[in-house]
C-alpha cells in the first residue's frame, strides 16, 4: 500500500510553468490539465488499491479468520443449548424467587422486631418517667413534675389522638391524666391554703410557707413556677382570684361606704413569712368621691398588693389574674360608681370630664403594673364607658322613659270618668278620687273624645322625649327618638294582652280603647309636623312617625268592629228566642216572642248606654245604624217568611213592633240629636228611616198587617212599597199569607205583578 501513499508532485503536473514564483498567475487551460491530470492519477490509484486488497496473501488471511469465527459460533450455540436443556429440566428461577421471598419476609420480621423493641423502649421509658413524676410529686418536687407533665404532654401527643393507635397509648395517656389531675389538686391546695380571708379581722393573709397532704415547706414562689410551666395558673389561681373580688374589690370599689387599706409584712429571720392586707372603715365618710380618685385609688393599692406579695412582681402572673378579675372589676367599678354619677340633666355632662380624665389615667396606671392588656382595647372597658357617657344617659333616660310608659298603661284600669257612669266616682283606699279617664282634642277634628289616663300621659311623655331630641346632640336625641317611638308601641304591646278578657264583652273599656287607638293615630301623625324641622340634621333623615299612624287607626277600627259583631251575635241570639214569630196568638208564644223582643230592646239600650257617651258622635251613629239595620232586617225577615197568619196573629206581630219601636225611642233620638257644640253631625239633616233603612220597612210592615188588600195594592202601585225595600216576591208571599185566596187576591196580585214600576 506504501506506492498507492506516495505524494502527488504538482509540478509534475503543470511543468509548464515556473511554480516558484508565487506571483505568476495559471491560465484556464493549465488549470484544466491539472484536473484531468489528477483524475487520472486518481483512477490509476485505486486499481493498485484493489488489486492490492486482493492478493492472494491478503484472501487467505481472511479466510483463516472466518473460519475461526464460524467454529467460535458452534462452540456457543452447543454451550446455549446445553443451557436451555439445564433450564428446562430443573426451575432453578422458581427457587430463586422463592428464595428471595423468604429473605424479604425474614427482613420485615427483623425490621419490625426492632421497631416493636424500640416502641417498648419507649413504653417503659414513659412508664418510668411517669412513675418518677409520681414520686417526686409526693416529695414535693414540684418543679420537676411540671416539667416531666409538660415534656411527657407532647409525648403521648395528648389532644391529638389518632384512629388505629396501640392501646398502650390510651393507658399511658390515662395514667398522665391521673397524675395531671393529682398535680393539679395538690397545687389548688397549696394556693388556697397561701391566700386566706380572715373573716374576724377582715384581712386578706397571704403566706409564704406553705402545707399540704404531709408536704411542708413548700415556697409559694415555687408553687406558682409550677403552675406556670404546667400551664393551670389560671385554674389555680380562680380560687384566690375570686376570694380577692368578694372580699376586698367590692368594698374597695364601694361609692356610698368607702374603706381603707393597710398592709402588713411578717419579716422573719429567713425572709417574709406572711403579708397582711387589712380592711378598716374609711375615716372620711363625708368627704364625697365625686370625680372617683379615692375609688381608683383603692383599687391600685390591692393590686399593688397583689402583684408584689402573691405574684412576685412577675408580669406573666399578675397579666394571667388580671384576665381572670379584671372584666369582674370594671362591670363592679361601672355598677357601683360610673353608672351612679352619669348626670341625670344633659347640661351636667361637661361635669362628666373630670371623671373620664381619672378613669383613664386609672387604666394607664394597671397597663404599667401588667394587670391588663396595653395593647387589646377591650381591656380599656372603663374609659370606654366613660367616654361613651352620652349613650349611657341617653340610654338611662330611654329606659326610664319606658319603664313610666309600661307603668302607666299597666297601672290605669282603663275606667270612664265619673260624669259618664252611674256608678259615682272611682275612689283608692284612702278616699281620694282617681280619674283614669280624660277629654282630650282631636288633632285633625273639631271634636273631643274620651281617652284613658293613661293615652294621655302617655303623649305627655312622647311630646317631653322629642323636646329633648331639639335639645340634644344626635347621638343622644336618637336615643330619645327612640325612646319615643317605643313607648308608642308599647300601647300596641301590652294593653291588648291586658284588656284581652274586657274585649270579649260589651263593655265601656273596649270602647275607650277605640278611643285611645284614634287619639294616637292621630297624636302621632302630627308628631312630624310638631317638631321634625327643630329636630338634629341627622335624626331629620331618620325621623319618621307616620308609619305607626295606620296601626293604631286599623287597631281602632277592628276593636270597634269586634265589638259591632259582638253586639249583633248577641241581638241574634235573642230574636232566635223568638222561634220565628210564629203562632203569636197563642199566648205562650207570644209571651216568648215579646221575651225575645225585650232582650234585644234591653241589648240595644245597653249598648246606647256605654257608647253614647264615650264615642264620636259620627261614629257612635255609623255603628249603631248598622246595628239597627241588622236588627230590624232580620225580625223583618222572620216575620215575611211566615206562610200562614191568622187575623189576631197580626195584630199580634203589630204589636210586638209597636213595643219595640217605642222602647227604641230614646235610642233612635240620639241618632239624629245634635253635638255639644250645637252644630248639626253629618248626616243630621237625613231622617231616621235613611240611616236605618230597615226602620223604614219594619215600619210599613207593621202597617201592612192591619192593612186592607186593595189599599196593599194601591202601595204598591205607589211604588211607596218599593221604596221602603219591599221585594214583589216577598210582597206576593206576604199577601198569600195573610189574606185567603179569593177573586179579589188574584186580582189583587196580577195587579201587582203587571204594575210598571
């Protein structure tokens, strides 16, 4: 191969020219023999390639090395066979994963032994911790105690307890429980028996060594470091706390018998033993704690007291017992001494000053001391009270506003005045006359109506609580706006529950109260015009009275309906008595009817009796014309349907309406006599029979039953029949009951019934 390697000589090639000079340019046709010139060496070069490759040396060589290759090939395809003829014959692979099988299962056995031996581990580790917290509680170790409960509460994980967990667990976890508890106890011991309230000589006794289930010598600053570590101080410490806020807070907060404070410390060799609040009588009872100092003053001294001899001047401790007594203080500070001195008139309350000044610097005094919060806001209850001092008079006037109010309306008997009653005049146990009732104007009406004392006071209080909204500031006249409504409202609230028995009756107190209801629906729509535009800009927006009008208008109209109906069911019941009016010529049923007729006479007269005086004249007519119409329509209606009536049976019926109009006289008289002020009602002008237009008609029928046929008929062809609201069906039946048929009764009715009307 080394010819074929030999070097190609270009200037061999192109020896035309002189190639030594670098600057001497080929022309095209040189460059064109230069490239055939080296495809030709080119070709040259590759047959002596070919030829070289195959030389018989070169074949041979080849053909030794195959076949080495081809016997290499049988000898692995021989070993491959024997292999999978070894396979074949014998799984080895099953026992391979049998095998290996075996190993995973031996190795979780191994791994889960030696997680079992670490869980018991564990166990008795736990077991002997809480055994030694055990003993060492009962020699008085507390401190350690706490500890070990506190390490061994995140060790059981106790509050986060899982499903599928070993049982052990649930017995380690009642056994921590039970030395918790007994801790817990023994700690309560210790601070009831450091905190003591002598009775004898009214003193709080705090000591420093301390007793307890055979444990002496237990220093109470060691007690409270355990409470702390285990957590329970506050549990600990309700006890003292709550002994401090009956014994000592209470009288200390006292407005009206102020005390004073003396402390005593027992120094002993060894250091304090004891310390000594005691609790004396004021010496400057007269001296009036207007603005709180000496309150505030008080307070501050216990606290101190506290927070040097019960908790050590430790801020963690005297915070935890300030969380426990201080919302208890300030509500028994707001009841005994704030809410006492809120000014009673809206012009003292620049007074108020001075006590919302002391009051919050009485708080800044506790926030440096660590007793509550200076960062929450809902510690500073006092000075937000104080502050809110407008609210709370506001507040108090709003409830005495409505406290008179329930007071009245559940005190009045709801009774007529002694003018409008036979009865004389109502008289209490010492013999003083009371007036439960009064005349009052209407406000859209010429007229007077009777009302009950206690409407009238109560509008007294409305109109007093809006003169105060004109003279207030917003927040406070809200607050009287309010109360004005309420008290309103409590009209609707309490005296129909009250009054709910009289309602069922006929009676003076249902019609009163009709009187009352009109009196405030009209009271209160003139309550915007009276004072809305005197009335804060912003209660201006808000102020509305013309809402609760319609309540007490629609209350009025239904009481008076009630008793409308009331009156007509029991009118009913009475001619019901009458069986009809049938037969009234024998004398036992004429007795009964005139009976019957009696009671509606004597339902009528009553209801005259109580209404007239009492309602508005327009009313009192409206309602007892509608009573009278129903009355004179239905013994009209009786009478008409009665089929057969023998001649003294008529004059027996005519009698009867005869004797029931003329003991109506007086009644139907006071349906078109005049007001008291001598003007003429509404509708005086009309007569009787238009306001009843059953009156009209009874009274023909009374005339029609002595009435000859033909002169019937004239009536009718009068048209005066028809007038007076007679029907030609009832008038046919009438005429067929009355008179036998004859000629002269067909002629009479086909005159009747071909008469145009």
């Amino acid at each position: 191969m080394d010819p074929l390697l030999d070097r190609i000589n270009v200037r061999d090639l192109v020896s035309g020219h002189d190639l030594s000079d670098p600057s001497t340019p080929l022309s095209a046709p040189d460059l064109r023999l230069l490239i055939n010139r080296l495809e030709s060496h080119s070709l040259h070069s590759n047959q002596k390639s070919i030829l070289t490759c195959f030389s018989p040396q070169r074949l041979a060589s080849l053909f030794s090395l195959c076949n080495d290759a081809v016997l290499k090939t049988d000898q692995i395809s021989n070993s491959l066979s024997d292999i999978l003829s070894l396979i074949s014959d014998r799984p080895i692979d099953v026992e391979i994963r049998e095998l290996v099988d075996e190993i995973g299962r031996k190795t979780k056995e191994a791994r889960e032994k030696r997680e079992l031996l670490g869980l018991l581990r564990v166990i008795v580790g736990i077991c002997e911790r809480l055994e030694g917290a055990r003993s060492a509680l009962r020699n008085g170790r507390l401190s350690f105690v706490a500890e070990e409960v506190k390490e061994l509460n995140k060790a059981l994980r106790i509050g986060d307890e899982e499903e599928g967990e070993p049982i052990v667990y649930g017995l380690l976890r009642k056994q921590w429980a039970d030395l918790f508890d007994e801790m817990q106890e023994l700690l309560a011991k210790f601070m009831e028996n450091a905190v003591r309230f002598d009775q004898e000589a009214r003193s709080i006794r705090v000591k420093y060594r301390l007793r307890a289930d055979e444990i002496d010598g237990i220093e109470l600053h060691t007690v409270l470091e355990a409470m702390d570590v285990a957590g329970i101080l506050d549990y600990s410490l309700a006890k003292a706390a709550d002994l401090i806020i009956k014994h000592v807070m209470t009288p200390a907060v006292n407005y009206e018998l102020p005390v004073s404070f003396v402390e005593d410390v027992d120094q002993g060799s060894e250091g304090i033993t004891e310390a000594v609040l005691k609790i004396l009588p004021s010496q400057d009872r007269k001296i009036v704690d207007v603005d709180g100092d000496a309150i505030y003053a008080r307070v501050i001294q216990v606290i101190r007291f506290i927070f040097k001899h019960i908790c050590f001047e430790n801020g963690s401790w005297i915070h935890s017992l300030g969380r426990l007594t201080w919302p208890r203080i300030s509500d028994l500070i707001i009841s005994n001494f704030l809410s006492k001195v809120v000014p009673e008139d809206a012009s003292k309350l620049a007074d108020f000053q001075k006590i919302i000044k002391c009051t919050s610097e009485f708080e800044i005094a506790l926030k440096e001391l660590m007793f509550i919060s200076a960062s929450d806001n809902k510690d500073d209850r006092l000075s937000n009270f104080a502050e809110n001092v407008e609210v709370h008079f506001a507040f108090r006037k709003r409830t005495e506003i409505l406290g008179k109010a329930r007071n009245l309306l559940l005190q009045c008997d709801f009774s007529v005045p002694q003018e409008n009653t036979a009865k004389g005049p109502l008289l209490k146990n010492d013999g003083k006359v009371i007036h439960s009732s009064k005349h009052v104007d209407l406000l859209f009406s010429s007229e007077r109506c009777v009302v009950s004392e206690a409407a009238s006071q109560l509008m007294e209080l409305v109109h007093q609580a809006l003169q105060d909204v004109c003279l207030s500031s917003t927040r406070v006249g809200l607050e009287f706006y309010h109360a004005a409504r309420d008290a309103i409202l409590l009209y609707e609230a309490v005296v129909p529950v009250k009054l709910e028995r009289q309602l069922d009756g006929i009676n003076q107190v249902a019609a009163l109260m009709h009187n009352d209801c009109l009196y405030l629906s009209q009271e209160i729509l003139g309550l915007a015009f009276e004072y809305r535009s005197y009335f804060p800009d912003s209660i201006k927006e808000h102020a509305v009275f013309a809402d609760m009008a319609p309540r007490f208008h629609l209350m009025a109209e239904e009481i008076l309906q009630r008793q409308i109906q009331l009156v007509i069911f029991n009118l009913r019941e009475a001619i019901d008595g009458a069986d009809g009016f049938q037969n009234t010529h024998q004398m036992q049923q004429f007795e009964s009817a005139k009976f019957s007729i009696d009671q509606v006479v004597f339902v009528l007269e009553k209801v005259h009796i109580i209404w007239e005086p009492l309602l508005l004249p327009l009313t009192y007519k409206r309602s007892m014309c509608m009573i009278l119409d129903s009355v004179f329509s239905r013994i009209t209606k009786d009478i008409l349907l009665l089929d057969d009536l023998a001649a003294e049976e008529t004059l027996q019926l005519q009698r009867l309406i005869h004797l029931m109009l003329d003991n109506l006289s007086s009644l139907l008289k006071s349906l078109t006599a005049t007001n008291s002020k001598g003007k003429s009602e509404e509708d005086s002008r009309c007569p009787i029979d238009d306001l009843v237009p059953s009156l009209r008609k009874i009274r023909k029928l009374a005339e029609l039953l002595d009435m000859p046929l033909k002169s019937i008929t004239s009536e009718w062809e009068s048209a005066e029949l028809l007038r007076c609201g007679f029907t030609i069906v009832e008038l046919k039946d009438f005429i067929r009951a009355i008179f036998t048929d004859s000629p002269l009764r067909k002629e009479c009715l086909w005159r009747i019934e071909n008469v145009s009307l």
